[in-house]
C-alpha cells in the first residue's frame, strides 16, 4: 500500500528552504497551496514549460518527465510531475536545487 501525498502545509514544514508550495492538476488548476507564491501563475508555468520538456524528451526516447527545477539570480521554482497532477514550489536562488528537487518527489 502506498503512502498518501503529503499536504502542502506538512511539505511547508518538512522540506527546507520553499517559500511556496502548491497542488495542481494535470491542467494547472491549484486545488491546494502554501506559504508564500501566485499558485495559479506556477502551476500555470508548470503544465506549459513540462509540456515543452516532455516533448524534448519524447524526441530523445528519454521516457516520462518527472521532475526539473529553474534557478534564477533571485529565485528556484521546483516542478515535481505526478500520476495526478503536479506539485510546484518556489524559494530562493539555490546553489544545489537537486536535494529539494529530490525531497519534493518523495512527498
């Protein structure tokens, strides 16, 4: 049996460094959020830039996208893809975004 996905407040709380968290479907729709982000605007990104990076990967036979992240000079925004949906989070400028990027997927 498999554990369920953790809230957005308990990833709020266990995963540090994020200073936004939010739940979307497959289509961008926030059902969930927290902290401090424009959830609709994230998720809004997620589907668009995953979609973009999905068709790179099917073009490379790379299989299904699951995870990436961007850092800017100012801030990190972490796209975890789920059966369901996406999780998005959002922090400040990372040196190594992989741990985070890592720790979201287990939620």
């Amino acid at each position: 049996m498999t554990e369920p996905k953790k809230t957005t407040q308990a990833i709020m709380k266990e995963v540090r460094g994020l200073s936004g968290v939010a739940l979307a479907d497959a289509h961008g729709v926030v059902s969930e959020q927290a902290g401090s982000c424009d959830a609709d605007t994230l998720c809004a990104v997620g589907v668009v830039a995953g979609a973009q990076l999905q068709a790179a990967g099917d073009a490379l036979a790379a299989g299904r996208l699951k995870r990436w992240y961007v850092v800017t000079d100012r801030s990190t925004v972490w796209v975890d893809h789920r059966e369901d949906g996406l999780l998005v989070a959002t922090g400040p400028a990372a040196k190594n975004p992989e741990p985070i990027s890592s720790a979201l997927g287990r939620r």
